[in-house]
C-alpha cells in the first residue's frame, strides 16, 4: 500500500527534542513533568495512527516496517486485547 507523498505529514529533526532534553538536564527540573506528558500524547497519538491505519487495511508488517519493529511487537503493542 504505502501513503502518498502528498499526504505524508512532515517530520522534524530531532534536534529540537535533544536540545531540549539538554536544557532540562542543565537544572531545568520542573521541566521533565512537562516532557513525560509529552510523551505520553505522542504515545496516544501513535496508537490512534495505528489504529487507523489497521482500519485501512494496512498490515501489522507495514506498520512495524514503518516504526523500526518487528510484525509481532506491533501488533503485540497495539493490537486488540
């Protein structure tokens, strides 16, 4: 299957998240809340991704492909219960 180039939604460097995490190391302490919640919404918003795209008949190999994991640890992660 695979998303169309027009569709794709641009991604960022990861510069700005480890500059980031820099500063909150450097004594940025009240900061690291910040960044847990954070990543939790990223985590959410992956889970609806994949949950979406399962409802579009991607494969749990595509998605895996996608993510740097194996078929089984996605579909493990995120599959249904």
């Amino acid at each position: 299957m695979g998303i169309p180039a027009r569709q794709r939604v641009p991604l960022h460097s990861s510069a700005g998240s480890s500059a980031y995490g820099r500063r909150v190391g450097d004594d940025d302490v009240e900061a690291l809340a910040l960044m847990l919640s954070l990543a939790e919404e990223i985590d959410t918003a992956i889970a609806e991704a994949v949950k979406g795209l399962r409802s579009h008949g991607y494969s749990w190999a595509e998605i895996g492909a996608r993510l740097g994991i194996a078929r089984q640890a996605a579909q493990q992660r995120w599959g249904q219960p």
